[in-house]
C-alpha cells in the first residue's frame, strides 16, 4: 500500500500517463495538483479485486475505482484467459446498463478482445442482464460481459463475467482470470482497435422475448392487473413487450421511474428491498383506485431480480411487500403444480421450505452456495431462487436469475388465484399450514471500516453462542472449512432446536461478509407448526418474537 506521499504522488501521475479518459484525468490532475494525499490512498491503496462477482466498486480515476483503465485490464485479461483455454478465435458478447460510462466500458472490452484476435459482439443497446445471459448460449459464444452494478448505489458501476454455458465464472477461473489480469504490465500493451467488433440487431432481443414464452402454460388465464416499476433502469421496455406476447393487460408503470436514468433521483438506493424505494409504486397502485391493481412489480436496474407487493388492506401503504423467500416459494408451488420435473434449489442462506416442498413432490433438492454462479451449475436444474429477489424459471434459455421471466411467472400464479377468488397471499397461508410457517428474517449491518466485520466474523468463532433466543444452538459450521456437500466459504451456520415453551419447531442462521457490499449479513429463519388457518396469527406472533430475540443475542454475540 502506497502511503508516502511523493510514492503516492508518483504513481498517480504513471497512472494518469496511461488514462485513456479525459474525465478521470481530470479529475486524477485536480488531485495531484491539490496535493490531497488522503484521496490519493483512497484510490492507489490497491487494485479493485476480480473475483467470482467480477468488478463492483464506485466510478472514478485510480485502481481501486471503476473507470476505463481497470475495465480494459480486465478486458485483457479475460481475453489472456480465454486464448489460454484454446478459446483464443471464439466470439465474446457484451452486455450493458444505463448507468455512467456503461456504454463505454462495452466498448473498450469489444475493442480489447477484437485487438486480442477474439471476436466480439455488443448488444444493441442498454438491455437487462438476463438478456446478455441469455445471447452467449443463443449465439454460440465462448464468454459474455455485462457492464452493470445492478442495484447499487448510482456512483459505482460494474463488471459481470460468464463462460460459454451461459453463468458467471466460480473459482477457479476468477483466480486465473484475476492472475491475467495483474499479469497486464502496462496499457500500452493491450490493442484496441477502433472498430472490427459487431453491433448486434433486434434479433438478438427478439429470440430472448421469444423464449420467454415458454415460461407460461399454454391457455393459462392472463386478466392479471399490474403497476410496474423499473427502478430508472432498463427493464421496462422488454417487459412490456414479454408482457404483450404473452396477453396480460399491459403494465402500469410507475412514470417517476419509467426512463433510464443513472442518477436514481427518486430512491435513495436503486433496489427495491430498501426502505422507501417502493413508495411511488405503491402510490401509484393506490391513485389507481381499491381494486384496480392485484399485484405490484418491480425490478432492480438491471432487470435481473424480481420484486412483487400485495395488497394489504389497513396498512398505511395499503401494500406490503412480499420477501424474496416468499416469492420463491409461490413460484415453487405454481411448478409444481404445472408437474414441472427436475432439481429444484436454493441457497444455504434462502428458506429451507423448498425442501420441504420438493421432498412432497418427490423432487430433487440441492442448496447451494450464495449467489447463482453456484445455482446455475447444479445438474438436472428446473427451478432456483435466492432470497435476494433472484429467481431462475427457465434455466433452459437463461442460467441466471431473470427478473423479466420471473415476473410472467408471478403473474399467470396470480391470475390463475384470481379465477378462483383466491389471492397470492391465500396461497401463502396454504404453504404455511401444509409445510410449516417458515418466517425469515436479516440482520444486515453496513460499514465504512472492513475491519469490523472480520472482527464480528472472528469473535462469533472464538465465542460462539450456545443459544439465540433462548433455543439451543444444536449445531454450529465454519463453513470456510467447506462441507461435504459446499465448498469452503467465508460464512457461520448455526442450527437451532426447536421449543415447546415457544412453539418453535426449529431455526437456522447464516452469518457471511456480502460478495458485493460493504455488509455483514446474517440471515435468520424460524420455523413454527401450524395446526390450521386460525392458528396462523399466533403463529406469526410466535415466529416474530423469536426473530427479534435472535437479531438481539446474535447483535450481541457478534458485536455488531
């Protein structure tokens, strides 16, 4: 780490030399001409780190933020990876968002592969990420890269890598890409023609829409209502278009939100699980009148995850928005209940009832871990969510989570309910009886010093609990040692017995770093037997209290 400051003066100025963009040179000679050395180490502490989630960090001039000269050294090192594995004459897709410099990063990692002798294609414009996902299987390619930082902050922007079957790179190819990547010794060294890479045609978006028909029964009732929001990303226009093909009544979008925008200026924070980002959709549903919308869509920016809201009359929103584990839930039973075959999955951090209802079907059931380079891989897949609003339906066309398909699915589930005078949030209830109330919960903790959350993660496995919540902890994992069944990780899993004073059947916490976020998360689930529809509002109480105990003594275990 550089923090003399005539070595951090010196290297930003090599670094500046190489800056192909005169915005972050600007910006990087504003600095050094205001000798503010304490931003210098911000930027030039180290190098943003490629791993399994690719690049993810905020915009700006340096190593450790997101700007051209990282992307192309990227670039080039995916392009070293790909010719070492003998992909070196295959075709790579790029993908991209609205946000800031998106459309630049595409084009520099076009030209870096033409330059390195590999063929490349650009989407034809700012699309959702399932649609990249879904182009490198389509047309043949050996990679794919998808400029966006999902729902993150509108400062950061980021950088996806997939491999030919159509998922984000594991280990070990992030290590080797990585390993390419700190090889490229100067930027001078990497071409990048002006041209030589295609723009993709509708086609492309054309064969994607296509595919999403396949998601919905054939004759399925479509009189499903709906107020969409894109979140200012660049979801809407290919979910109107699947939600015309398909016949449902087309969306309500939210107007405030409807265009692309990198600024986000009507949310605080673009993902629609944080508090406020849901309020003008609400609004909106309620502007439309009682009983004019049954359900409340949303994707993140980059259409990838799905978000739905239900009614909930006597509430001061009059919705309440459904969680991920919910939602996963009720597009496992709508699979089952169209006789879908094959492995259904989750992650270790998602509700375990799709195990339970997987095994009543007789299904297949894995867990993974998280994130869906992991879910994507798993043999015979039919059905995978995770509870950060991520759900894949038809692994077939898209090996990822795609909030477009997801979004069809929910709706034919609530119109099909519709028909019967049945609601999303009936079914619910159905699945709780049948299988357990399987409430969840997390306690996500944001910090501005990485250090406290090595420090929580390392007190819990010097001290951990032997009970939350007055449950005893029957069994603890260090999930960095691995598993049989996952490999090593950093993340603690704890598994709790069950109370007849509280009425809790059972629980199970994760706690883990975020793969993209300054965050420790710790995801909490109890389960609780219920006898029938009556019992259900004790029950919730009883889950709810124990959930808030849990937050309480894990809070205090770990110090945060």
């Amino acid at each position: 780490m550089a923090t003399d400051p005539a070595e951090l003066t010196r290297r930003a100025q090599a670094w500046l030399a190489e800056d192909p963009d005169p915005e972050t040179r600007d910006e990087l000679s504003r600095l050094i001409d205001a000798g503010d050395h304490t931003e210098l180490a911000a930027r030039f502490a180290g190098t943003l780190q490629f791993g399994t989630a690719g690049l993810r960090g905020e915009l700006g001039a340096g190593p450790m933020r997101m700007n051209r000269a990282v992307v192309i050294r990227a670039a080039a090192g995916l392009a070293a990876y790909l010719k070492a594995k003998g992909d070196g004459a295959g075709l790579v897709v790029v993908g991209y968002d609205a946000r800031h410099k998106s459309a630049d990063f595409a084009r520099d990692t076009a030209a870096v592969m033409v330059g390195a002798g590999l063929r490349a294609a650009v989407l034809p414009r700012p699309l959702p990420t399932p649609v990249l996902a879904f182009a490198i299987r389509h047309l043949g390619a050996v990679a794919g890269v998808e400029v966006t930082a999902s729902h993150n902050p509108p400062r950061d922007n980021g950088y996806k890598v997939y491999l030919g079957d159509g998922s984000q790179i594991v280990p070990p190819a992030d290590g080797e890409i990585a390993a390419e990547i700190a090889a490229v010794r100067s930027l001078t060294d990497v071409p990048r023609p002006e041209a030589g890479w295609e723009t993709l045609g509708e086609d492309v978006l054309a064969a994607y829409l296509a595919r999403t028909d396949a998601v919905l029964t054939p004759g399925s009732p479509r009189d499903t209502r709906i107020v969409y929001t894109p979140m200012h990303g660049v979801g809407r226009d290919t979910l109107l278009a699947a939600f015309a093909r398909a016949g449902f009544p087309a969306p309500k979008v939210v107007a405030e939100q409807a265009d692309p925008d990198p600024e986000f200026p009507t949310v605080a924070f673009p993902n629609p699980e944080e508090p406020g980002a849901m309020d003008l959709a609400f609004a909106t549903a309620r502007a439309a009148g009682p009983g004019s919308v049954d359900i409340v869509v949303a994707n993140d920016p980059d259409a990838d995850r799905c978000a739905v809201a239900v009614p909930a009359p006597g509430t001061d929103d009059g919705w309440r928005m459904l969680r991920g584990d919910e939602v996963g839930a009720l597009l496992a039973a709508h699979l089952v209940s169209k006789r879908a075959s094959g492995t259904f999955a989750t992650t270790i951090v998602s509700s375990s009832l799709l195990s339970r209802i997987a095994a009543a079907s007789s299904l297949p059931y894995e867990e993974t871990l998280t994130g869906f380079k992991w879910l994507a891989r798993v043999d015979g897949l039919r059905y995978a969510f995770e509870e950060a609003l991520g759900y894949c339906v038809d692994p077939e066309g898209v090996r990822d989570k795609d909030g477009i398909t997801a979004a069809l699915l929910i709706t034919e589930l609530a119109a099909e309910l519709k028909q019967s005078g049945r609601t999303l949030t009936d079914l619910l209830d159905d699945l709780a009886v049948e299988y357990g109330l399987h409430a969840t919960d997390q306690l996500s903790v944001r910090v501005e010093d990485l250090s406290l959350i090595a420090d929580a993660m390392r007190r819990l496995r010097e001290a951990p609990p032997a009970s939350l919540a007055g449950l005893s902890v029957r069994s603890a994992e260090d999930l960095s040692q691995g598993t049989d069944v996952l490999p090593p990780t950093d993340g603690l899993r704890y598994h709790l017995a069950g109370s007849a004073e509280s009425g809790v059947e059972a629980g199970r916490v994760v706690v883990r770093p975020s793969g993209t976020e300054p965050k420790i998360k710790c995801y909490l689930e109890i389960v609780v037997q219920v006898a029938s529809a009556a019992a259900l509002p004790e029950a919730r109480k009883q889950a709810a209290a124990a959930l808030t105990a849990v937050k309480a003594d894990l809070s205090a275990a770990a110090g945060i």
